[in-house]
C-alpha cells in the first residue's frame, strides 16, 4: 500500500480508510479463479460463494463515511492529493483507488464529494 509505506497519512487512519479490504482479497480470488474455469457457469459459480460476499457488507457500510473522511484527509494532506493525483494519471489505476470510487456516484446523489476535480 503506497499510502501506508509512504506515510503519507497516520496508520490509524490508513486502518480506517481500507478497513476490511485484505478480507475482500480471498474472496475476489477465489470468484476469479472459478470464472476463469468456468465461464458458462456464471450464476452458478456466484451462488456457490454467496456465503463470502458477508464481507462485503462491512466494506459496504462504510463506503460513504469512508468517502467524507477522504475529501477531508486530502485536505489536510497535501502530499496525499499530489499522491492520488498522480495514480489518476495512470490508466491501470483509474477508478482502482478512492478517488476513482468517489467519482462513481452521479453529482446529484447526497454521497457526491467534488474535492477532487
């Protein structure tokens, strides 16, 4: 994590941000894997894993507090902006980071941050 290994924010708050995302690997993996055998087998393969995708209930939860606390910690950490700015640059990484999620809600939606244009 760049943002952790560059310390570009506290720990804590790098915890707070990512919460539960190391849970969501296994889970991402193990769905992948299974499409890649099987493509005919979509609906199948999703059901089969219903009971992992509980994790995502926290990720879920906490995804507009998680974007509110963002647009302020850019704020307050400059070298996090020039961070996140420049990942935009890079096509692999768009809509990969935070402010790629934060720029998937319409402007109309009560979740809508702007702190990033």
């Amino acid at each position: 994590n760049p943002i952790r290994d560059r310390a570009l924010l506290p720990k804590e708050i790098v915890a707070s941000l990512f919460s539960n995302i190391h849970a969501l690997l296994p889970v991402n993996t193990a769905v992948l894997e299974a499409l890649e055998k099987n493509t005919d087998n979509v609906g199948a393969i999703f059901l089969e894993n219903v009971s992992n995708f509980r994790v995502y209930s926290i990720y879920v939860s906490a995804h507009v507090h998680t974007r509110g606390k963002l647009a302020t910690y850019v704020k307050q950490y400059p070298l996090l902006k020039h961070h996140l700015d420049a990942c935009a640059l890079y096509q692999r990484c768009r809509n990969l980071l935070l402010p790629g999620m934060m720029n998937l809600s319409s402007p109309s939606h009560h979740s809508f941050c702007s702190s990033f244009g």
